[in-house]
C-alpha cells in the first residue's frame, strides 16, 4: 500500500492507494470521531459497492443516503436529500459522512460535511480515475447552479482518502478517459517528466494495466498534495491546478450538466489554452501538436462542440472564480510541463481561440 500525506499541519491527511482496500477497517477506524456515520453513495455506485463499506462500519450503526448519479443531480435541491436524512437521524455534530462514489458524490457530501451543524467530519472513498486523481483530494467541496459550475461550495478537508483501485475494474470507458483528462493535467502545469511517461503509457492506462494505473495515480495525487499543502484556498499557485478548466466549465454549462462529462470539458479545455499560448507566443506548434495528440490517444475531445458559439463560450467563461474585479484569469501552459496564471490576455486573441477550437473549425 502506497501511503501519501497532505501537509496541512495539525489538519494534515493520509492518502492510502492499493488494491482491495474496501475491506480495510483499519484504515477506517481512526479516521471515525463519534459514534454515528453516514455513508452517501448513488444509484450506479451503491449496488456495487455499499454493501461492503457498511459491513466494515457495522460497529457504527451506518445510515446510508443514495442520491441520483448525475452531474446534473449535483444541485442544492438534491443536496438537501443529504440534510433530511442526518436530521431525521438527529445526527450530531460528530457524525461523520462517507463519501462513496466519484466527484459529484465527493463534492456533495464533502460539502454537506462543510456545512451540516457548521461543519462534521468526513472521509473521502473515491471509485472513478477523476475522484481518485483530482476531486478527493484537497477539500474543494461544493454543487453547480445552472448559471455557473461549482459556483457554491466551501473548502472542507476529508480526515482520509481511501483510493481502492479494484474500483476502476467496473469504471465504464468514457470515465475512465474522463479521469485521464485531469491526469494529462499535472504533466502540463508542472510534471514534464510524467508528462513524457503518460506519452509512453498511455495505451496501458487504456488496457487498465493495474502497474500503470496505480502509478499514475500516485503521481497524481503527489502532484496535487504538494500544490494544497502550498496554498490551500487557491490564493494563488493552486489555480494552477484548474488548467483547462475555465473553457471546460463553460461547455459543461453550455450543453447542460451531464451531456459532457467533466474530464471531457476539461481535455477540451487544455487543449484550448494550448491554443491560446500558441498565439501568445508561449508554446510552439509542434508542443500543441503533443498537448493535442495525447488528449486524442485518451480518447478525449480536443475542441469544443460546435453546438455553442465562440459568444456564448466567452459569456459563459466569464462566470468564474478566477475572475477578479471582472477580468478574467486564465491557466495557460508557458511551455511543456510549465504553466501560469494571467489576466493579461488580449480579448481579440481569446475570441480566435474560441472560434478556431469549435467542432465545426
């Protein structure tokens, strides 16, 4: 078993990555405050895998809430089905909430956890490659509105991470893929190494070669717990981490929750800001050629749908939280394996982007 730690001083974390570790009790156990858990999962997650997490928090008397699976379920109306329960449990401010599931569970009970009886426990059990790489760890926690992706939420961190990678064996295609988006990401912004790794493994990564697998999550959530523990609230580097995701929360918005998966915005995404450093300057052709041929072999978009207007884009763009005194921030790679922060980009560029990465371009 792999051990990571995410460095937050006397609020610091484990991660722990291996095989089978559904069946670890004891990694539960001292990650557990009072005497009631709750345990939120969904309808695609629960049959597979509820029964085995309540049998190891039997000695707790688990309530279980599952909630509908979709991005398009990850709404403070849905939410609230979190908060019913706990109530009607007359749940105490020990509780503590189990996150089963990928991200949209992760953010949804992270966030119920942030705010239930202003605050509670909670342990982060994630089953999809994009919840195990990104979503998890850190303590972003929070749901859409239909104006605006992730746009309620609070920072709230998990007492663990349990990453059981038996899970991906029932991970459909597309998710998998989904979560490789969010791992081709951390060798962009600051990992050349492991960028040139996943050029050399990346049709392992599709086979689902455990090796592979395991590795590039490890490296993934290093990546990550160097950048939290740096700066937990995104004050500044740990925007960093939100590379293509700007242009990919404004097509998941733009085409309704749900009808892209998250990965796929943000992969479509990078690939945009590759563009757009292109233009800057920043990035050589032939370094988006790579940024864009390792998305394709992930079997990830590259472009935008050409169901949405390079207007309604940079409209939906300006809806985010890098925003800042209403300029806009964005993520862009300086060069392979080196990105940074800017709001010095020129509109007229920003629109050729928009334009030139459409479906129909």
């Amino acid at each position: 078993m792999k051990t990571l730690q995410v460095d937050l001083g006397d609020r610091r974390y484990p991660i722990f990555i291996d095989a089978g570790l559904l069946n670890r009790s004891d990694l539960l156990v001292p990650c557990i405050q009072g005497s009631r858990v709750a345990v939120i999962t969904n309808t695609t997650v629960g049959p597979l895998y509820l029964e085995r997490v309540l049998q190891v928090l039997a000695p707790w008397n688990p309530i279980k809430v599952i909630l509908p699976d979709g991005e398009q379920f990850k709404t403070l109306e849905v939410l609230n089905q979190v908060f019913t329960a706990l109530l009607t449990e007359r749940c105490d401010r020990k509780t503590t909430l189990v996150a089963l599931g990928g991200g949209v569970v992760g953010d949804m009970a992270g966030f119920a956890a942030a705010t239930y009886q202003r605050g509670v426990p909670f342990i982060q059990i994630p089953t999809t490659l994009l919840a195990q790489v990104d979503s998890s760890v850190g303590g972003k926690t929070g749901v859409n509105h239909p104006l605006g992706k992730n746009m309620i939420g609070a920072f709230h961190q998990p007492q663990c991470v349990i990453i059981d990678t038996d899970t991906l064996a029932s991970l459909p295609d597309n998710e998998l893929s989904a979560g490789l988006a969010e791992v081709i990401k951390y060798g962009l912004i600051g990992d050349l190494e492991f960028f040139s790794w996943l050029e050399q493994n990346m049709d392992a990564l599709l086979a689902r070669d455990p090796q592979a697998l395991a590795y590039a999550i490890e490296r993934s959530c290093a990546d990550k717990a160097r950048v939290v523990a740096a700066d937990e609230r995104e004050a500044g580097l740990r925007a960093l981490l939100n590379l293509g995701h700007t242009f990919g929360h404004a097509i998941e918005t733009g085409v309704g929750y749900g009808n892209w998966l998250h990965g796929e915005g943000v992969a479509a995404g990078m690939c945009m800001a590759a563009d757009l450093s292109r233009r800057l300057g920043w990035l050589k052709p032939e370094d988006v050629t790579r940024i864009q041929t390792l998305v394709r072999r992930a079997r990830l978009p590259t472009h935008a749908p050409k169901s949405l207007s390079s207007t309604q884009l940079r409209e939906l763009m300006s809806v985010d939280k890098k925003v800042e005194a209403g300029k806009l921030r964005l993520v862009l790679p300086k060069g392979l394996g080196q990105s940074v922060i800017t709001a010095d980009v020129q509109p007229a560029l920003l629109l050729e982007t928009l334009e030139q990465c459409r479906e129909s371009a």
